[in-house]
C-alpha cells in the first residue's frame, strides 16, 4: 500500500512539474503582475519631408507640407528640428532663399529659432535634389499579444496569465501624448523666483495664494454648483 501512495506521489509531483515547465508559461513566469510583461517602450523613428527648389519660392503644397511637419514636431515633445540643403544645387541663390523661406515658415509656426539646424548633404551631384526637413519622433510599442489564449483553469504553476496586461499597455500607448516620455522623464522649466515670493508673502499674511483669475474661476464654479445668489 505505502509502494502505491509512494508512486502516486511520484506521479502527481511529475505532473506539477511539467505543468510549471508548459511553453504557454514561459513568457509569464518571471512576471510578477500583469504589467510586467509588456512594458511599455519608445522607439525613435525619423520623420522626414522633401521639398523641392524652386526659383518662385514654396508653393501652397510645400507650405501646407512644412506646417503639417512643425505640428508633429512640437507633437513629438519639440527637440531639434534639420533643414538640410544639397551641396551642390543648379542654383545656390535659389537653394538659399528656400532655405531661409523655410526657415521662416517653422518658425511662425512656433518653433523656435534655436532648435532649427541647418546642414548641407551630399546630393551625389544631382540638380534635382530637395531641400529636406526632418527631425526625430517617438512611437510607442505595442506588443503584438491576445491571439492564442492558454487554459486559464490551469492554476498549479501560480503564474501570471501570458495575455494578462496586454490591453493596458495598448491603452496607455494610445493616451500619451509624447510616446518620448517613456524612455525618459523631460526635465523641469525654470522656477519663477517672482511668483514664488508673491506666494510665500500671501501665505504669510494669510491671504489666498492663487491667482486673481484662479479666484474668480473658483468662485464662479462654486457659485454654480451652489445654486447661485
């Protein structure tokens, strides 16, 4: 009796084993929650537009195109931003002043003047060769997952489902707004020293801290909410 509890045993500890050890497991089995196993992650893809020289300047498309590239650019969290100019143009007076109209262009279009680099590339000596604007952006990554479903019943190994966090990630991806923050945090702006005091000497004389507006915004909201006068 004591030989046949001893194999059963043996038996039943073999298929614990290899339930834990099952290839559906293995992505999950270093996971501690479901988060864990897709994080989320940034990568940085070129974006780039190609503007042909004209000697009348950009046309309406080109203006609509370099517009469009300023608004994706300070999408993407604004870092630097390259106009590029081949090296040998038909016409360098020309190439020049497209140049500068671009230039102009993102720069009424809000992107500031110390963020836009000028280069020249090598154009393999072709008269045809565009100006080209470009500058990097982040996409988030989101995990291919949710195809194949494992027995969910099957509990023994005490691991994280391999499906499990796969929907969060794919929502958060689609929530950030600069996929850049994922890598790293951005940093802080600067203080400003001259609210700081105005702040500290309300607080001192026990006055409200917050801005005028702010006050009048609050009262507004708290007067609605309570009826009005």
């Amino acid at each position: 009796m004591s030989r046949a509890f001893a194999l059963a045993g043996a038996a039943l500890a073999s298929l614990v084993l290899v339930g834990c050890q099952h290839p559906e497991n293995n992505l999950a089995k270093s996971a501690v929650t479901p988060g864990q196993l897709y994080p989320l992650r940034a990568d940085a893809q070129p974006d780039d537009i190609l503007l042909a020289i004209h000697a009348e300047g950009l046309s309406p498309a080109q203006d609509a195109a370099v517009q469009a590239a300023a608004d994706r650019w300070r999408d993407s969290g604004g870092q630097s931003i390259m106009i590029s100019e081949p090296q040998t143009p038909a016409d360098p007076a020309v190439a020049y002043k497209d140049v500068q109209a671009v230039r102009a262009h993102l720069i009424a279009a809000g992107v500031p003047a110390a963020a836009i680099q000028l280069a020249g590339y090598d154009s393999k000596g072709d008269p045809k060769a565009p100006l080209k604007v470009s500058f990097t952006r982040y996409e988030a990554e989101v995990a291919s997952c949710g195809k194949n479903w494992e027995n969910l019943t099957a509990t023994e190994a005490n691991v994280v489902q391999s499906n499990f966090g796969c929907a969060e990630t794919a929502n958060l991806a689609a929530m950030i707004a600069d996929p850049a923050d994922l890598n790293q945090p951005r940093t802080d702006g600067s203080a400003d020293a001259g609210r700081r005091i105005t702040v500290m000497q309300s607080y001192r004389k026990g006055e409200t801290t917050s801005a005028a507006s702010d006050s009048k915004a609050s009262g507004a909201i708290t007067s609605a909410v309570g009826g009005g006068q």
